[in-house]
C-alpha cells in the first residue's frame, strides 16, 4: 500500500513539484484554523464561556465551517503524506494523530446524535463530550506539529 503511494503519479507531483509541499501545508494550518477555532469556540461555549452566546445559533454558524476546514485538511493532509509517504507510515507520532482524529470523528458524531438541539440548556453529558472534543482536537494540532521533530 505505502509502495503504491510511493510510486503513484501524485506522490511524484506532490514530491516533485516546489510549490506542491508548501501549499498543502498552508492550506493545511487554514483549515486547521477553521476546524479548531470554530469547533473549539463551541466547545468552549458548551464549557461555559462567552454565555452572552446562544449555543444553538453557535453551532449553527461554527459547524459548516468546520466541516470546510476539515475537508481542507482530508485533502492537503493527503497531499502531504503522499510526498513523504513511507517516512510518515514508519512514524508513531502520525499514528497517534491518525487515532486521535478518529477518536474526534467518533466524539462529533455521538455529541450530535445525542445533543441534537442546543436551545434547552446544556446537558452535563454535553459538557463532558465538549471538554473531550477540546482534548483531541488540541491533541492533533500538538502531534500534527510534533511530527516534523520526532
Ligand atoms: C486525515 C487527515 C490528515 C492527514 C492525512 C494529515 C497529514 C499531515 C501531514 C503529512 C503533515 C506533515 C507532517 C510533517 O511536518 O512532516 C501534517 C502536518 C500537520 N497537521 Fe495534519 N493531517 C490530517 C489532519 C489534521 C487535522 C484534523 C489537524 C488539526 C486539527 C492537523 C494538524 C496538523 C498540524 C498542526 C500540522 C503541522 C503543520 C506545520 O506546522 O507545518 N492535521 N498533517
């Protein structure tokens, strides 16, 4: 599989050509930055702060541009792996990231099936899954990070 990226026609372009590496990475922190602040606004919200807010409104302006910034990093993320594909495989600290997006995948999909309105007050199980979803998406962003040092 790792082979196959290798020696795909768009591990060379991505490899290859100057410009690829240093878009894909700023596209990457763009869409970090949408995933993170508009998500981890809510969070903090769901937490307590900025009560002037009302969560539901919140969550509906925050929400699509979330789902932007993620889908930004699907692809740029992508790119980047595939220029430096068997360094990133052999790396344990890409896979801790890999596991702890899934783990943030898993949070948002319980948090909206069970939280599906946020007008009627905040449920503690609510603030729990907020508080978890600020842990791992701060966990990616550090070992997203980390990897180009260990
Ligand atoms: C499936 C999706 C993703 C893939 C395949 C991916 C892949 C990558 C790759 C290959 C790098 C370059 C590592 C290096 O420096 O050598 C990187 C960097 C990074 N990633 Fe991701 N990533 C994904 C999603 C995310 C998400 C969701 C976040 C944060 C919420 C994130 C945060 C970061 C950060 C902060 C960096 C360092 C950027 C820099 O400082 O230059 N990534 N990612």
């Amino acid at each position: 599989m790792i082979a196959a990226i290798e020696a795909s026609a768009l591990a060379d372009w991505a490899g290859s050509e100057a410009l690829v590496y240093p878009v894909a990475n700023t596209a990457h922190v763009i869409g970090a930055v949408l995933l993170v602040g508009g998500i981890g606004l809510l969070d903090l919200r769901l937490l307590g702060y900025g009560r002037r807010l009302a969560p539901q409104t919140l969550a509906e302006v925050v929400t699509p541009l979330a789902l932007v910034g993620f889908g930004l990093m699907v692809v740029s993320g992508g790119l980047m792996f595939a220029a430096d594909a068997r360094a990133m495989a052999a790396s344990p600290l890409f896979a801790a990231k890999l596991g702890l997006i899934g783990l943030a995948g898993v949070n948002a999909v319980a948090f909206r099936s069970m939280f599906r309105r946020l007008d009627g007050g905040i449920p503690p199980g609510a603030r729990i899954l907020a508080a978890v979803s600020l842990a791992l998406w701060l966990g990616v962003v550090v070992l997203g990070r980390l990897v180009a040092y260990f």
